[in-house]
C-alpha cells in the first residue's frame, strides 16, 4: 500500500469534495489544500478536508499527487509557477471539462520528470464553493482520465487507485474524444439551458409560470458563469459543431410545425422520448440498466426511514433516491433506484404489505 501525499489546488466544490471524498482512501496519507483565499482554508480545516493549508509553492513539494481543482483561466499560471517546485515521478491531474487544450498546456510547460494525467469529474452542484463541498458528489458519477503517451500504466492504475474513494467510475480516454463527448452531453446543454432562460427573461409573467420542467430543464443555467466561459471557449471546435447540428435539428422542428406535420412531429417526439428514456436518472453520465419504483407516500415525519428500513428487511440496498413531488400536509411521490428488476418487484410488494402504493417504473 503507498501512503500518498495529496496537494489540491483550489478548495472550491470540485477541490473541496475531493478532498473529502479522498479522506477514505486508504493510499492518501495527507492532504494538503492550497487557495488564494483564506476563508476557504480556514473552511477546509475546520470540516476536516484537509490536514493542512500551505502557499503554493511550498504546499506542492512533498506531494505525490497534485490536483488542480481551479478555473481553466488560472493554469498556466499556476503550472508555470509549481513547475520547479514538483518532485520527480509525482502525478499531474486536473479537474478541468475539456481536456486538448490542458493536456497541450500542461505538456509544453511540465518538467519532464512529472507525469501527465488529465482528468474530469463528471459532477457538480449549483451551488459553488466550499460551503457546497461534498464527499459523496463523485458516488456513481464517471471520472474520465486522459494521460499522456509517456505515462507508464503502473502510474495510471496508481491514480485510478487513489481516486476508487470517491466512489467513482473511472474511464480512460483520448483528449479530442473526450472533448468531442462532453460538447454533447454537457456543454451544449448548458449553452442551450441559458438560451431558453433568456428566451423568457424579459417576461415577467413568463418567470412567474416557469415551474415544473422549465426549472429542471434549465437548471444548470445557474451554474457559475465564470466557469463556463472557459469551459466553452476551451472547446471551440467542438461546441462549434455540436451547435451546428443542434440548430439543423430545431429547424428540423421549425420546418415540421410551420407544415403541422403531424406524423413528424410523432416521430420526432418519440424518437427523443426512447433515447431519453435509456438513460438512468442516477448514473451521472454513466450508461448503466438499474431498476426503478415509485411510490406514494405519506407527508410525515420518519417516512424516508420507513421505507429504508423496509428495504433493509429484505437487504435491498437503495442506490438511488428522488423526490418527484410533494405537497406539504398531504404527501408526495418518491423514485427509488435498486440494483435488479427482481429486487424492484420484491420492494413492490414489500411496500403494499404496509399499505404504500407502489410499482415498477
């Protein structure tokens, strides 16, 4: 077992959570967070993320892992500044969304003596910073990793080792096809989330009736713009052309209301309606089948441990659970997520024994 000693650079809600998440791993000795701002070390000590808080240059001498967990537009800075600081055969990542332009930075500015491994932790949370910091934000989620050519295996199983406490799936791929993937699924879904929010921005009846499926449609609008400037910018050729073909779909649509196209319009709504379908609610990007109920339940107090503890009657573990819809005094409809269709059924009727309707979803 290698007792590693970790520096993260940047203690916000990506660095943050790391460094609780890392606190399980049994190949993490230390941790040491490094921030340009002092309320956000002092944050860090006192909910135990980090063992210590050090300047820059100094916090990265002894680490064997070095995490920049900061905004895009600080890396060249921040490398140029640590370069002569690394120990030879420590490992480089990152948390950055794109990957071509950080691993070309990285690489024209990195001692040869370090060894390159991008990365990407596919979660977040609106809410920014420290205060946001959670342990179990990469739980189920996909961790893509991107080394370079010259990095030796052993030293990529090293990291995935390392990261296996943040409960994450780890995957290797190249920059440009890493790059080309998030364009779809992650940039341009922003990109399209603050469109719609602007379509209606100006309308204050329009905001007043924005509820329902405009809020979760366009909930990562509100994510921090500052971030997602460089995100977008960093990937230009990709989101270029990803907009591009989001646009011939909409005219695709434009075309097919303007004609009242009726059985177009049917296929198209389904088409969309199958493939969304395929997706679980709580892989974070992870194309994996689990099993899905729902059941109604009761508006009172201890009502979420009674139906943990009837799972556990069973040994049904929940891998996954959501609040659809409450209304206070009445009750609500919750989701769970289970492993097996079989396990889903024996949690059906397990429910309906102590008077919860429920079914497979």
């Amino acid at each position: 077992m290698i007792n590693s000693n970790v520096a993260i650079i940047g203690l916000g809600l990506i660095g943050g959570s790391l460094a609780l998440a890392l606190r399980n791993s049994p190949q993490v000795q230390q941790i040491t967070g490094i921030d340009i701002d002092r309320y956000t070390l002092e944050k860090a000590l006192a909910i135990d993320a980090i063992d210590k808080a050090m300047d820059l240059e100094e916090g990265v001498q002894e680490a064997d892992l070095v995490i920049l967990a900061c905004p895009l537009k600080f890396y060249k800075d921040i490398i140029t500044r640590i370069s002569p600081y690394l120990k030879p055969g420590c490992i480089i990542t990152d948390v950055g969304s794109t990957k071509n332009m950080v691993m070309s930075l990285m690489d024209s500015l990195l001692p040869p003596h370090v060894f390159l491994v991008g990365g990407h932790p596919m979660a977040g949370a609106e809410k920014k910073g420290i205060e946001g910091a959670d342990a179990y934000m990469f739980e189920n989620a996909v961790y893509i990793l991107t080394p370079a050519p010259s990095v030796p295996r052993e030293k990529v199983y090293l990291l995935e080792s390392i990261l296996e406490a943040t409960g994450a799936k780890i995957k290797v791929l190249e920059p440009d096809q890493h790059d080309e993937i998030v364009a779809a699924v992650s940039h341009i879904p922003h990109i399209a989330a603050a469109a719609l929010v602007n379509l209606i921005a100006k309308d204050p009846y329009k905001l007043i009736l924005a509820a329902g499926g405009f809020r979760d449609t366009t909930r990562i609008a509100s994510s921090n713009p500052d971030i997602w400037e460089d995100i977008i910018l960093s990937n230009q050729e990709h989101v270029l052309k990803n907009l591009l073909q989001l646009n011939l779909e909409i005219e695709g649509f434009i075309k097919t209301v303007q004609d009242r196209d009726r059985k177009r319009l049917r296929f198209l709504l389904e088409e969309a309606k199958a493939v969304r379908d395929k997706i679980p609610a709580n892989r974070k990007g992870l194309l994996e089948e689990f099993a899905e109920l729902v059941c109604i339940v009761p508006d009172k107090p201890g009502i979420i441990g009674i139906l943990g503890s009837t799972m556990a009657r069973f040994n049904i573990n929940i891998v996954d659970i959501e609040i659809l819809r409450v209304r206070e005094g009445d009750g609500g409809t919750i989701r769970l997520g289970v492993k097996t269709s079989q396990e889903a059924r024996q949690a059906v009727a397990a429910l309906q024994e102590i008077g919860i309707k429920a079914w497979v979803r």
